[in-house]
C-alpha cells in the first residue's frame, strides 16, 4: 500500500496561507529571507528528518515540493539533507493554485496500482515517530472493509506534542487534539486522484468517515514565530516547558531527535 508523505517547503503558491500578501514578489521576499531559511533548515533537518530516516517500516515517499524560484544555494542544501534518503523526492513548480499543485504533485508520484493510498501532510518542523510508517500501513489494513465503502477515510495519530524549538533546545506541551498534522493521513481509494491537500485538516470529520488511533505518542507539531497559523492576532499560546533528562530520553527513543542537536542549530542561528 503506497505511503506519501507531502511537505511543502517554502512554495510561493496562490492559497494556502492564511495571512496574505500584496504580490507574489512579496511573498517570495518573505519566504525566502535569509533568516527564516536558516530556522526553516534548522526545523528540517534536526526534527522532521531524523524520524523519517529511522522509521522501522521505510517503504514510503517523502515529497517536498518547492517553488522554481528557490534561490539555488538552498535548493543545494534541500538536496544535500536528502541526499542519502532514497525515500526523499524534491519536485520544484512555478506559482499556482496551492491545491491543485500539490495534488498534480502528489498524483505525479502515486503508482495507481491497483490498491488504497495512504497520504499524510508536515510542515518543516513537524516529525513523526519513527514507528509511524509501520503503524499506519497496519491501522490501514484494519481498515480497509471500511475504507472499501467510501471514496477516502482518515486515520488520525492523535497523541504527541506542540514544541518549540530554540537555542535552549526543545519546550513541550503534552496534546490529543484531533486531526492534527503530521499524526494525521487520509486513505484514498485506489483510482481516486483527489490528494490529502484537496482537505482542511481541522475539518475532514466533516468530509469524511474518521478512525482515531489515541494512546500512542506518534506526532510532534512544531511551534514557531513563522507557523503560518500563528501570524494573525488572537492566536493562543500553549503553555510549554523545557525538556527534562527524562523527556529528552523519550524524544530520542520514539522520535529520534536529540534536543542538545536542535539546541546547537538554533545557538548557531543565534551566532550568525
């Protein structure tokens, strides 16, 4: 059963931002500002990628889609992370509809072979467990009778953490909210070409038959000053605190990520 794992870095597109900008070159000037490339690559390769090296089950597909535009010094450093990840596939698209291009992204990759397609979303600074992969291709063959009556189905990982990351290292805040990315994947029918993009994660109970999967830390949402969703006034701050010894332990056990790695690249953004 093919698993695709989508993550859009830094693609200018048309949507797909809940606060605006005036022009597409204003948007481009924002995402690619040196500063924020240096956290998004410090998110991306201490927290989202070390997880997804070390799943126990690695037959899946990790897509990043990135605009044509990206200055080539961090397409180098994109291509460089991934580089012995056979699993990492970087397609670059000119702007366009936010949605259609990640579902015409997403298709380009699904095999249509005949069986279901389980598709899950990250942000730069979201992670899984490295047991994610195994978990959800078992979930999804518990499933199928359902899945085999209805076009899509949603298997959500609720448990996990929000944490932010900065040169102290990582502060958490223990969550079961549902329908949470990453711990959150759609399971498509085999012939449908609609991608888990074409759906607003908070509302696929609304769209959609749901399975929730509780009891299992699975996910790690990732909080920080650039989070899309965080840009707009009223937004609540979760209360965060530092990870213990014991804390860090378990994020190295179940997520692979060692919090003193996340702590160094952010103290060498600090130094810059």
């Amino acid at each position: 059963m093919q698993t695709i794992g989508i993550c859009r870095f830094s693609y200018p597109g048309d949507g797909g931002f809940q606060v605006e900008h005036a022009s597409l070159q204003e948007r481009m000037a924002y995402l690619y500002a040196p500063a924020r490339m240096a956290e998004r690559f410090a998110t991306f390769e201490t927290m989202l990628l070390p997880p997804l090296k070390a799943q126990t089950d690695d037959d899946f597909t990790l897509l990043i889609v990135v605009g044509d535009s990206l200055p080539a010094v961090y397409r180098d450093r994109l291509e460089a992370a991934v580089e012995n990840m056979p699993q990492a596939v970087i397609k670059a698209y000119p702007p366009g509809p936010h949605r259609k291009v990640m579902q015409d992204a997403i298709n380009e990759v699904r095999r249509y072979d005949g069986e279901a397609c389980l598709q899950f979303r990250m942000d730069d600074d979201d992670a899984v467990a490295t047991t994610y992969i195994k978990r959800l291709r078992e979930t999804a063959i518990d499933v199928l009778p359902l899945a085999a009556k209805h076009r899509h189905i949603a298997i959500d990982f609720n448990q996990g953490y929000i944490a932010r990351p900065s040169a102290r290292g990582l502060e958490v805040a223990a969550t079961n909210a549902p329908y949470t990315t990453a711990g959150l994947a759609l399971m498509f029918k085999p012939d449908l070409r609609l991608s888990v993009m074409n759906f607003a994660h908070m509302k696929v109970g609304q769209k959609m038959p749901t399975v929730t999967i509780a009891g299992e830390d699975m996910l790690i949402r990732g909080h920080n000053d650039y989070n899309d969703s965080r840009q707009k006034p009223g937004i609540r701050t979760p209360k965060l605190t530092p990870l213990d010894p014991t804390g860090k332990a378990h994020f190295k056990t179940t997520y692979n990520i060692d919090a003193d790695a996340v702590a160094a690249a952010f103290a060498k953004l600090s130094a810059s």
